[in-house]
C-alpha cells in the first residue's frame, strides 16, 4: 500500500511538472472565456468593492514559445458586484452600468489591444496595450505571466483617462468619504 501511494505521487509530481513547463504552440490561441476569470476591484476613501466582469473572447499570441501578442474584448455588460447582497447590491451595479461610470447601454464592450510585449524573465512579460473604455483608447502598461496553459495578469486603470469621473477628487471638491479613488484594479486569470 506504500509504494502504491509513493507510486502516485511520484506521477501527480511528474504530471504537474510537465504541465508546468509544457512548451506552447506558436500562433494565436483562443482564450478559454468560460474557465477564464477577470475581477475588478474599486477603491473609495470609506472602503472598497470588489466584483466579476466578463470576457466575451480573448486570443493570446506566440512565437518560439514566447508571449508576442494579445487581444480581449471585455464584457461591460456583465459587471457584477461580488462584496454585497440584496438591494445594495443591485443599486452598485445599476450605477456601475450608468452613464456616471461605464455606460454600458451605449458601450457595451471594452477593448485591450497588445502592442509591445518584452519578456522579463522565464515566464514573465511586460505588456504595452491599448485600452479602450467608452470609445476611449489609452495606453496601460502591465506584468503578465505564463505558466503553462494559463496567464496571470493585474491591470491597475485610470479611470478618469476614460471619461468615467464619478466621485472623483480629480474633477469635484468637497467629497469627503464620498470620494471614489481614480484608480481600479482588473486580476485577471486566464486559461488557454
């Protein structure tokens, strides 16, 4: 019974050992939307909020192995709001969807583009990409890391580069603690 056990797990080891440095296809990739995750979280003087955000498709783009391209549009729609319940809830994520943050009736998706991909280690990146929020475009630079079939990737926006000011202490005064930070955070996690 012993060896049997030390049998498999020396296999999960070898298993995931080879998963991990599993050499990838060169070409484009289709992103995995439905096992792929994005949370946004949003940051205000009294606290923060935190939530989920679709991606309606995604390619990632290699050549010898290495991270050269990349492209995702992103759901505005979907946002969800995952720290609250109930009537609070649905409040955040109507206001969300309005003209005073995303606008998501007249813009319904959000577009990041690669443009400048460098390799910083093994299977680390730095990305250069253009974002496009509410018909904005902007650039935002970012590390991104591969590790087998899967990418790891925080992307921290300026909102206010999009025309999304609400509660900004950039463009109003005398908010207090009704002050929304400029900036918010997208956690991605891909699989491919």
């Amino acid at each position: 019974m012993k060896n049997r056990i030390q049998t498999i797990l020396v296999a999960l080891v070898i298993a995931t050992v080879s998963f991990a440095f599993t050499n990838i296809e060169d070409g484009t990739v289709e992103v995995k939307v439905e096992k792929s995750s994005v949370t946004w979280k949003g940051y205000k003087v009294t606290g923060s909020h935190k939530g989920k955000i679709a991606l309606k498709e995604g390619t990632l783009t290699f050549n010898e192995g290495k991270l050269t391209g990349g492209e995702f549009v992103i759901d505005m729609t979907s946002i969800e709001n995952t720290d609250m319940e109930g009537e609070y809830k649905t409040k955040l994520e109507g206001h969300l969807k309005s003209e005073d943050f995303f606008g998501v009736e007249e813009y319904p998706t959000a577009l990041l583009t690669f443009k400048k991909v460098t390799s910083t280690g093994k299977n680390s990146y730095e990305v250069v990409g253009d974002l496009t929020i509410k018909e904005i475009t902007k650039p935002v630079t970012f590390e991104l890391s591969v590790y087998g079939n899967k990418a790891t990737a925080n992307v921290k926006i300026d909102r206010t580069k999009f025309d999304v000011r609400y509660g900004s202490t950039s463009f109003f005064d005398d908010l207090q603690d009704k002050a929304i930070y400029d900036e918010f955070d997208l956690i991605t996690d891909l699989e491919f």
